[in-house]
C-alpha cells in the first residue's frame, strides 16, 4: 500500500483531516509509515484516542498491508504552533 492510499483511507475516515504521510525510515520503505494528522475532531480528545481514530480509519490494512505507522496526530491550533512540531523526515534522505 503505498503513502497515497493511506492518506486518502485516513482522510476518508477523520472528518476535516489534512494529512501527510511519509517514510521515516528510508523512501524506499512502504511498510513503515510516518503520518501527521491535523483535524477539529481531535480536539478534548486523549492522545490514545486521537490513534485509535486513526488506526480505524485504517482498518483491516492496518494489519494486513501496513507493517507500522508513526502517529503525530494535532488539533489545528496545536499544529498552528509549529515551533514545537518536530519536522517530517524527507522522502529524499537516503
């Protein structure tokens, strides 16, 4: 399953989400996945919860076609202070 699928199965399932999904091991790594997920929904939402909402909009790929997946999962405004977000591994690194 590549990072577009999962994007849009993670848009799909998380109202208003904007997502980016990316390799934080290596580019060539589709098996373990990097996710930044910004959405209203999350918001007075447990940080187990904010991944148990991700991990079903996923579904039945996450166990079948995705080995693993890092979750960095935000409220809008907490995403607007980006100072404190850690940056996204590129798809470029070797």
């Amino acid at each position: 399953m590549d990072k577009a699928e999962v994007q849009s199965l993670i848009e799909a399932g998380i109202g208003q989400a904007e997502v980016s999904v990316y390799s934080p091991r290596h580019h060539d790594d589709e098996d373990h996945l990097g996710a930044i997920v910004v959405s209203p929904i999350f918001e007075d939402k447990s940080l187990v919860t904010r991944h148990q909402l991700v991990h079903d909009a996923l579904g039945e790929y996450l166990t079948r076609d995705i080995h693993a997946i890092e979750l960095r999962t935000y409220t809008p405004a907490e995403y607007a202070e980006e100072d404190q977000i850690p940056s996204v591994p590129t798809d470029e690194q070797p």
